[in-house]
C-alpha cells in the first residue's frame, strides 16, 4: 500500500474479529517499526508489553477497567486478539543526557520542556498503528485509567520507573466496529491550523 493512502486509511478500530488472531510475523514487524520511532538522544525509553494470550488479555481488562456491566465499547474491543502497552521510561532520558556528549550532568527534569519520553513512544505507537493499516489488520489507541495504573503494574510485574502511556489493540476488523460519533465535529482542513511565518 503506497505510504499516502496508509495514512488516509489510519483510524481507530473498535471492533476486532476474535477468531482471526494476528499473526506472529505481523506481530513481529508491528514491534521492530515501534522501535524505528525516533528518540531524543537516541535514549530508546520504551518498553512494549505484548499480551496475546485469551488469559493476559482477560488480566488486562480486569486490571484496567473497573467492575460492572461492560459497555458496548469495552464488549467489542476486549476481542482484539492482540494488545500492546507501550511504556515510558523517563529514566532513560535523564541518565543518557547527563552522559559527557551531552552534558547536562544534574538529571534536572526542569530542562526538558516537554516530557519527550512519553512524546518518543507515543510515536512508536503511531508507527504501530500505521504498520496495522498497511498489514490489513485494525487497531486503536486508548488509555489507561489514571486509576487503574497501580492494578496494571502489580498484575503484569511492570516496574514502577516505566509508565504506560496508553495501549495498542490490534487485530482484524469485526463486522461491527462503530466510528466514533466525535468524528461529526470534521477534520480541520490545513488553512485552520498552519501558520506560515506568523501566528
């Protein structure tokens, strides 16, 4: 699929086939183009937590998702058969800048203007969404409940300097995926958003 129309096609997925898993090669390259995003410093502060088994999936939504009756949301995406948390290590980050070539030796946080370790895996996560379209597949990216974050860690052994910054659900598309009813609003067109030499 020429690059263009992937990026036409990319949108979020809500609905998975649950008897078509992905397959291992898909899964493969869906992770090794996660890692190709780019990363301040080359730091590479990421961690991706791969959950495929019917049994880590189901710990997921039991850690993440609060007890009752689940929507009709949670019903259709609890069949992706594949389920990536990608995880931020801001670490990673602080100790590769104090590093001589970079040389900013006190780890100061304050010096970073924005937090480019969430930033950096949030673009390894779109070339993972990217990567579903162009294989055929659907995912979405959606996350995790502030409230729900200590659950996910203690179930799943993820320790604390890494945080996730959200998941990637994956899998083929169901016959019933309904697209979200915020996309009534329309895409700002290019004239709305682009300033050329002056706000």
């Amino acid at each position: 699929m020429e690059f263009a129309e992937v990026v036409r096609r990319r949108r979020m997925i809500r609905d998975y086939d649950p008897d078509r898993p992905v397959p291992p090669q898909v899964r493969e390259r869906l992770l090794e183009h996660a890692i190709r995003a780019p990363s301040a410093g080359f730091s590479q502060g990421w961690a991706f937590l791969v959950l495929e088994s019917p049994d880590e999936r189901a710990r997921f939504w039991a850690a993440t998702v609060d007890d009752g009756e689940p929507d009709r949301w949670l019903v259709r995406m609890r069949r992706a058969p594949l389920l990536i948390v990608p995880l931020s290590h801001k670490a990673a980050y602080l100790d590769r800048y104090a590093e001589p070539d970079k040389g900013w030796a006190d780890r100061d946080e304050a010096r970073w203007p924005v937090p480019y370790w969430d930033i950096d895996t949030g673009m390894a996560a779109l070339l993972m969404l990217l990567t579903a379209v162009d294989e055929g597949l659907g995912a979405c990216f959606f996350g995790i409940p502030p409230g729900r974050i200590d659950p996910f860690r203690r179930e799943f052994g993820v320790p604390e300097e890494y945080r996730p910054i959200g998941c990637v659900s994956v899998g083929y598309e169901g016959g019933h995926d309904r697209r979200s009813p915020s996309l009534r609003r329309g895409r700002r067109g290019v004239t709305e958003v682009v300033h050329r030499g002056h706000w």
